[in-house]
C-alpha cells in the first residue's frame, strides 16, 4: 500500500482519548483508546499519553511513522500556548510537524457533524463546550472554560453528588435516595466509606476522569426516580439548554425548528436529551438532534489530510465501518 495513503486522526477529551489510523479509501487499519488528553488539565502527563498513543497506533499497524502522511489532533484544552508549544516540540523530535495539524476536539466533531461548515454542536463529556457558525463563517463558542466552571458537565454533575454525600454523611444509609448513590460511587470506585473520597477529591488531577465517569450511572439513577439524582441532572440539562439559547441567539437563529448536533456520551441517552429538549420546548416547536457513525478522531485526520490535498470522503469510512 502506498504510503501517502496513510492517515492518523485523534481524539483526546478530558476522559477518553481515542486514536485511528486509516487509509485514503476510508479502510481502518489500527484504533486505540487511552486516558484523557486534554493539555490544559494533565499538562505534561497529557502530551505523553498523546506521542505514546501515536508510537503505539503506527507499531501496531507494522509501518514507519514516516509512511504516515497527515496527523490530525483534536484536543480538548489547546488554548493551553504553553502546553501546546511543548507538545510541538515533541513532534518536532519525530519529524513529523509539517505533517500535523493541532485544532481544538470541538472542531474536529463540528467538521464531521456539520459538513457545510455551518450550524451548531453541542458536546458534552467531562466538561461541555457549545459551537455555532453561521452563514458569513463567524464563529460563536458557549461554554468550554474547563471542567471547573462548565456547569452541568460530566465532571459537575459527579462532583454535586459526590458533595450532596459528604454533607448527608449522618443520615446516608436510612436515605432510600441517597444510599443507592453511595452504594453506585463505592462500586465505581472501589472503595468501602466517605473518607476514601475525600482522599480521592485531594487528588485533584487523577480524580477528574474517576468523578465525571460517575455522570451515566447518576443518569441512570434519575430516570429510575431518585430524587437527589434528579434534581442534579435537571439542574445540567437546565444550564445546558441556557447555553444553547445563548448561541441561537448570537447565529440569530429564528427557526421554531432547530437542527443540534451532538457529540459525546452524555448527549447519546435519550433520557438526558430529553430533559434538554423539556427545557427548550417553549422556544422551539420542533427539536432535531444528530449524531456522527464515527468519532472525531476521523475528523481531525481528513481535515489534516486535506491540507496535504488528500481527499477521503466521510462516507468511505462510515461505510467500512457498517460493513
């Protein structure tokens, strides 16, 4: 196989990263998951899991790095310049820089969600970030200051549980709402009474991705009717649906009809949806959410692809991939 037909795209969040490379006729050759990315949050830690997921995706594959002719990386957290001028330097040491293109996790889910280069993405995992573009190529960006002050994220919705525990502490195992919690965060983090989660809150870093990973479990809870999980996940989808209205209102979006395109775990249970679309429903008539066959990470890699002029049809990949 050519070697020009070679492409790695990635996907790094505050949670999950995911990595793949493919060829030119959209055929997936290796795909790898690791740890979160995102260079603001995990610094130095982040950009090591990044150059060992590429070194590990292009071993796999039994090639040479230098047969790869485009990396795309779609990171969380770029608006790091430090960060993101170190990780250059490390990219500079494989040879590869004018081979890659850096953009933000967003846009690489906005290019593959919204083909046309317009409309508006929601993402939501460990932290949330809200993206419009209108007509005249202006772009809107809602949210995405960090999973310390996206209210409503992953990681917010953990760590409000998490709090609602540590202040009930007393009163836990006679609250039919918020024993099922505790018994749900003792099983997600294995560990036994409160005092090994405030150990695990101290460490600040390591604990993101633990408390955001609570977010589906709590969800789950809350569709069954507990009532603490309840009003947290109403309070999400709340601020999330403030954030939407804010970035309808700067496209000047007049539609009673509004397209969304979604992107992230949270977004793909139909119960959270749902209650964003109960938030929304005295400003729209009719709500329409679409999500991508394929992740981000093949975003990023045609984008960067296309800078060398190699064209790779989105439809190519999905198809592989159904088949």
């Amino acid at each position: 196989m050519n070697k020009e037909t070679y492409i790695l795209g990635l996907d790094g969040g505050g949670t999950n990263t995911f990595g793949c490379l493919f060829t030119n006729d959209g055929f997936t050759v290796q795909s790898l998951y690791t740890k979160g990315t995102n260079l603001h949050t995990y610094k130095d830690k982040a950009i090591h899991r990044i150059m060992n997921l590429v070194i590990d995706l292009v071993q796999k594959s039994q090639i040479n790095i230098s047969d790869v002719s485009a990396f795309g990386f779609g990171l969380a957290g770029i608006s790091d310049v430090n960060q993101r001028d170190m990780f250059l330097k490390e990219l500079d040491k494989l040879n590869i820089t004018p081979n890659c293109l850096i953009l933000s996790d967003a846009e690489a889910a906005f290019y593959l969600l919204c083909p046309t280069g317009v409309g508006l993405l929601v993402s939501v995992g460990t932290g949330i970030i809200c993206l419009g573009r209108d007509n005249d190529s202006n772009t809107h960006i809602i949210a995405g200051k960090g999973y310390k002050k996206d209210i409503g994220s992953g990681y917010w919705i953990g760590n409000q549980i998490l709090k609602q525990l540590i202040i009930n502490e007393s009163v836990i195992n006679v609250d039919n709402n918020l024993k099922p919690l505790f018994e749900m965060v003792k099983k997600n983090f294995s560990i036994q009474n409160l005092n090994s989660i405030v150990d695990i809150l101290s460490d600040e870093i390591d604990s993101i991705p633990r408390i955001a990973s609570l977010a589906e479990s709590i969800i789950s809870l809350s569709e069954r009717g507990n009532d603490v999980a309840l009003a947290v996940v109403q309070e999400a989808t709340r601020h999330i649906s403030d954030y939407i209205l804010i970035l309808v209102d700067k496209l000047k979006i007049k539609n009673k009809d509004i397209i969304i395109s979604g992107n992230g775990s949270l977004l793909k249970n139909k119960y959270f949806r749902n209650l964003i679309n109960q938030s929304l429903e005295f400003d729209f008539d009719n709500i329409h959410w679409v999500f991508s066959d394929i992740s981000p990470a093949y975003g990023a890699g045609i984008m960067a692809a296309a800078y060398k002029e190699i064209n790779i049809p989105i439809n190519k990949i999905v198809e592989n991939f159904k088949n």
